[in-house]
C-alpha cells in the first residue's frame, strides 16, 4: 500500500497479503530524468513494493529484476500487436522475453495491449495476440496468465446504480470474446480504474466520494467512486456470463498537479493512502477482497504526452524522493535473548524480504552493525542500562559513539539513540540518565551527525498516574524529578520521547474494567471518553502528562508494543496475530489529542526468545519463529 504507508517513511506500499491488499506499483520511464533501472528496482526493493507493472521488456529492466522476487506484469505494447498475430512471431517474443528470464523474474500476468479503444485498428489483432502468447507460454510450460489491460468506460454511461453497468454497444464484438478466452484460461481482467477522471470531468461527483473520505452511503450503498466504478464493471462481466472473472486493478492513481480541477499534493496523497487501505477488503459486490492494485506510478514521467496532468501522477520524483507522506511507520524490535535464533545477517535479510525497513537493538552488536551496513534499515540504537553510569564521563561517552555509530555511518542509518530502556524513577541509575544523554549528544555533535540522529531514553507508560480518562494523565510524583529533566532535553534538543506501549498488560492487571475487544481494537463503539481503544487511550495518557510539564509539541515514538502468543492471560496466536494486524493498520492514522498520523511505532519483537526473563509471556512476543517461519499472517508497512 505500505510502507507504504516508509515513505515513504510513510505510504504503505508493501504487498499486504493475507488480511492485507495486494499492492503494486506500475514504472513508466517516459521521461528524460529518471533513474537507472537497477536503482529503481533497488527502490521498490527498499520501500517493501513487492509487485510492478512494466509496459514493454526493456532488457536492463528484466536483468535488474533477476532474483529480486518482485512480481511483474510485463506488457505487450500496442504497436507490436499486429506482428503477434502470427504465432511464429509470438513464441519468438515469448522465449526472447520471458523463457530467456524465467524462473529468476517473477513473471505473474502478460497484458496484451494496454487501453485499446474499440474502434481502433489495434482491436483487430488483441484476441489473436492474446491467442497466440497463450499457446507460446503453455508450451513453454510457465504458470503465467495472458490478459489485456481496459478502460473502465467500455461500460456503458452512465454506469449508475453500478449494479446496472453494462458494456456499451461500441464496446460488445470487442470484449465479448476477449472475456470467452479469460474464462477458458482461468485469467483475470485488468482494469485501469480512474475515480479521478470521473470526478473531473463530471461536477455532480463530489470530491469526497472520490478521495474515499465521504462518510455516509449513497442511495446505491456506496461510499467512494472506486467501488462504484469496480462493481460496474462486475456487473457488466456478470450480463456476459463472466461471473467468477477477477478484475485486478492495473493501475489507479492521482495526479498531483496539471489539471484544472483536483489535482493538488493534497488531494493526490489522501488518495493513494486511503486506496491502500481500501483495497484491503472488497466492494459491494464482491467483498471478499483483497483487491490486486497496481499504484500508477512510480515517477513522475516529464515526456507524457496529452493533458499535463499526465506527467504528474509519480509517487516517488525522479531522483527517488518521496513525494507523499503517507505510510505506516513501522519497525520491529530485534532483541537477541535466545539460544536458537539465526545470525544477524539472516535476520537482515529477513526484515528486507519483509519490507521491514526500521530496527531497534538494545546495544552495539557489532555483528548486527555490520550486516546493516547499506541496508537502508532505519536503526534505534540503545545503550543498554549496565552501560548508563559510565557514560556520565564525557570522554567515554564520546568514545563510546566513535566506536559504535561514528564508524558505521552512513552505511547504517542510526535514527534514534536510546540512552536506557524502562529505567525506574527509583532505581539509583536514575539519576545518571540525563547526563549519560548530554553526554551523547555532544559526542553526536561532535561527530557532526546531529541532524541525522536524536538521542533518547525510553520508558514505561506507568510513569504517568491517573490515566483514565486520558486527557487528565500527570506523572506521577516519584517519576516527576526524573522525567521533568529528560523532556527538558529533549525539547531543546528537537528529540522525541520512546515510550513502551502494551494494552496487553494493561487488560491482564484490570480485566474487570477493560476488554479484550477494547485491548485487541475490535471494540466496535467509543467509550463515554470518546476512545476505542487502549492504545489511543494509553498514548493519550502521555500527551497530557506531557502538556503538564510543558511540553505539548513533543513527539511520542511508540518505541515497543506487543502481544504474547502464550504464558498467561489472553495470550494466544489468535489475540496475538489480532493485535500486531490491527496495530500496524491503525498507527497510520494517530489519536484523539494527536490526529494528524501516523505514528512511529516499533512492534515487539522479531523473534520469540526463549532466554528472556521474568513471566513466561516475556518469551512469546516474536513475530516470526526462530527458524524465520511467520507466527501471523501479517504484513509490515
């Protein structure tokens, strides 16, 4: 989506299998400042985007592929059409462009033709191409489905009640035997699905029906035009027959300038966020989903010809930045308390293939630093508790930072350093924390590295006192003299706080005033405080503490949040894989007293850790298994 929603730092792009969507993103390269093929491969590689859409077999686009276990639509382009209608040619196309590259390229479907009007010449020649492409791949024995790829206004206007979609007239002799072989094939159909044109050049389509933001059903039951626009569609296959036809969306997008009428930065990325999130589920129609969804497009492509919106629909600009704020920022913490777990270069890989792309470890493993070096894994380095008091010493706090940051940068990209983890008001450490933080950001400054990475502690939300309802959460008196100071630092030092977030251990402490619903955010109504659910509640909590001691613009980084598999109350696979699910959708939005998303949140942990301490719940935290098999069918970012 996933992630995005990364992105960007923050669109989720990633693949979201299982409960999630199946997002890809479609790479034009019309245009005349985009980067290498190996580089953009390398970026949906980094951003976890894990299935693309290419319109022609550009040859360094396919050797940049090779071994990257992206998922690809490789396109027929329309002006070779005519040649695949002799099946010479086309088994010729099919070795010399997909036998050649396969297995290492992941081809998933060949769209034969993109967008081809009725009435153009190209018509004429789809069905037998797709005949012809058909024939070569199965005798070349490759898992590979032939479609092509339609406009949506091959149905009938106006397709409303979307239930009344039809194929126009103009439309029929060409569809009609294009979707006799998708039946006989077992392929879906790709459908170009455009909410923003509709909009355009219709005035009665309101801007929040497009966007996904209207709140309300219409009087056919639809909240959003990309539903309406899908189930016409489906309507229209059912009046041929094609009632199990799957529509995968190959392509849907927003642009973000050149058109008279909603094309902003704004209205773009709420589109693509909120599409993301969408195609999660289904529509009316159809509401098993996910629903397949390629992104159009990855770059802005400067060369596009026809209105200027054209070259303005890229989520990325052509020297790779993000041009949207909109993912999920999630991380995984990468705790090392077991006897069984895998070396620290698999566990990289691990969270690459995963699109994990932020890390928290507890101290300097030199081994872990090293296999992330050019990872692009955004990295929470702590300092662990045993090491605060030593730190105290200027000198070897800065020695400290030449050793276990200086040299590993930029190849790793510290993020975030946390000076202690969970350090208790009472425990005499206490006291050193602050210095121990002063003392690392000077070394940090010195090294000139002061505007890439910020210096923290983190700590246990039951600092605060008095939670419920939130917006009246204060520290309490014993954890005032030590959190006064530490958010003193951080405000001057422009840092956030890390705070441990765990419904968990709040609904097992009072199970009598809150519910697993509540814990778990399936409660489906808001409680007389206007929450529903723990976690907004809990983080709530902090805010207001925080605006007690004057500090109402700090920033909160969720740095662990979990739920057990096993060990203790509720602790099962089924609240566990509900809970990390239903968190990492929910953080790309934010709370009540902080709305504007998402929030930056670190789930706990990477691997159960059968070494840890204290209740048996502590080692049954991991996402993945320590053989690297998935406890959840989830997906990150």
């Amino acid at each position: 989506m996933i992630a995005i929603l990364l992105l960007l730092g923050i669109l989720s792009f990633t693949q979201v299998e299982l409960t999630g969507a199946v997002v890809g993103v479609c790479y034009g390269r019309n245009g005349d400042n985009l980067p290498s093929q190996q580089q953009v491969i390398d970026l949906y590689k980094s951003n976890g985007i894990t299935r693309m859409r290419i319109y022609d077999p550009d040859q360094a686009t396919l050797q940049a592929l090779k071994g990257s276990n992206i998922e690809l639509i490789l396109d027929v382009p329309k002006d070779k059409l005519q040649s695949l209608t002799d099946a010479t040619t086309a088994a010729n196309w099919v070795n010399t462009n997909i036998k050649a590259y396969s297995p290492d390229v992941k081809f998933k479907y060949i769209a034969v033709g993109n967008e081809v009007e009725p009435n153009d010449g190209y018509s004429n020649y789809v069905l037998q191409a797709m005949q012809n492409i058909q024939n070569a791949i199965n005798s070349a024995n490759l898992q590979i489905k032939v479609s092509t790829a339609i406009k949506t206004d091959l149905v009938a206007s106006p397709a409303y009640p979307p239930d009344s979609g039809v194929f126009s007239d103009a439309a029929i002799n060409y569809i009609r035997p294009i979707i006799k072989f998708l039946v006989s094939n077992g392929s879906p159909l790709l459908a170009n699905v455009y909410p923003y044109f509709a909009y355009k050049d219709n005035p009665s389509i309101g801007l929040d029906y497009s966007l996904f933001t209207k709140q309300d059903k219409n009087d056919a039951g639809y909240t959003n035009l990309f539903d309406a626009i899908l189930d016409a569609l489906y309507a229209a296959l059912e009046k041929e027959g094609a009632n199990n036809v799957n529509v995968v969306v190959s392509e849907s997008g927003w642009p973000s300038a050149g058109g008279n009428v909603g094309a902003t930065v704004e209205n773009a990325g709420t589109y693509y966020k909120n599409l993301i999130s969408h195609v999660k589920g289904g529509t009316v129609k159809r509401p098993n989903g996910p629903i397949e969804t390629y992104l159009f497009a990855m770059f802005d492509e400067d060369l596009k010809t026809g209105d200027e919106s054209e070259k303005h629909f890229g989520v990325f600009n052509p020297d790779r930045s993000p041009k949207y704020q909109l993912k999920a920022q999630i991380g995984a913490c990468y705790g090392r308390d077991g006897n069984n777990l895998p070396p620290q270069q698999q566990v990289i890989n691990l969270y690459k293939s995963k699109g994990i792309t932020r890390m928290r470890i507890y101290d300097p493993d030199e081994a872990t630093l090293q296999a992330l070096k050019g990872s692009n894994i955004e990295l929470i380095l702590g300092v662990p508790n045993d090491k605060i008091q030593s730190l105290t010493d200027s000198k070897t706090a800065t020695n400290w930072v030449n050793t276990n940051v200086k040299p590993y940068s930029p190849s790793v990209k510290f993020r975030y350093i946390t000076v202690g983890n969970e350090i208790e008001p009472s425990d005499p450490l206490s006291k050193n924390v602050v210095t121990a933080m002063q003392n690392i950001q000077k070394a940090i400054n010195s090294a000139n590295l002061q505007n890439q990475i910020k210096v923290s502690t983190a700590i246990k939300t039951d600092l605060v006192t008095n939670p419920y309802p939130p917006n009246k959460g204060v520290f309490s008196d014993p954890a005032l003299p030590y959190i006064k100071p530490i958010v003193n630092f951080l405000v001057q030092n422009g840092a956030p706080l890390l705070v441990n977030v765990y419904p968990y251990f709040s609904y097992v402490g009072n199970q009598k005033s809150i519910s697993l619903e509540y814990a778990l955010f399936t409660q489906k109504g808001k409680n007389d405080a206007g929450y529903q659910n723990l976690f907004d509640a809990i983080l709530d909590s902090v805010y207001a503490a925080l605006e007690k001691v004057n500090a109402p613009n700090l920033k909160i980084v969720v740095s662990e949040s979990g739920w057990p598999s096993q060990g203790g109350v509720g602790a099962s696979d089924q609240n566990a894989g509900t809970y990390y699910k239903n968190l990492i959708n929910h953080v790309k939005g934010g709370t009540i007293k902080r709305p504007k998303g998402p929030i930056e949140t670190y789930l706990f942990a990477m691997f159960d850790e059968d070494l840890k301490k204290g209740a048996e719940t502590e080692k049954h935290f991991g996402l993945f298994r320590p053989d690297k098999s998935p406890k959840y069918q989830i997906t990150f970012n």
